[in-house]
C-alpha cells in the first residue's frame, strides 16, 4: 500500500473499511473512534493532534491490516 492513499483518509472511512483497526487506535492511545471529528479528521490530523510520526503510523495501518488478511486468507483444503 502507498503511504500516500492512508495519510489523507479519513478516520470514519478507514475504520468503516477495516473496522479491526479499533483495536490499534485504543491500543495507541487514540481516542479517535468515536470522535465526532473522525469523520474529517485525517490520519495526518491525527499524527499532528497526538504527537506522533506519520510514517510510523502509517506502517502500524499496513502491518494491522497485512496481518489480518493473511490470517483471513483460507487454508488448502488437504483432500
């Protein structure tokens, strides 16, 4: 994934998307779910409100959702 496509999403439409993103945010301190700014906050809002780096939070997104996936991915059947 490009850093870019994350660093202007909105908090509302990244959650809506991988909703077991919940668990990052709570887990990093951000009290952005639930937030009535989630919906025009960016991730990039979210770095600056909190203190944190972009880049960072940006690779913490990839590797939750990569990581979610590839235990999603369905196992060969062994007929």
């Amino acid at each position: 994934m490009n850093p870019t496509v994350f660093q202007d999403i909105t908090i509302k439409v990244l959650l809506d998307r991988y909703p077991y993103l919940l668990k990052l945010f709570m887990d990093l301190g951000l009290l952005c779910p639930g937030c009535p700014a989630e919906a025009f906050h960016t991730l990039e809002d979210v770095t600056r409100e909190y203190g944190y780096d972009l880049e960072i939070l940006i690779r913490h997104v990839q590797k939750t959702i990569k990581n979610h996936d590839q235990k999603n991915i369905p196992k060969k059947s062994s007929y």
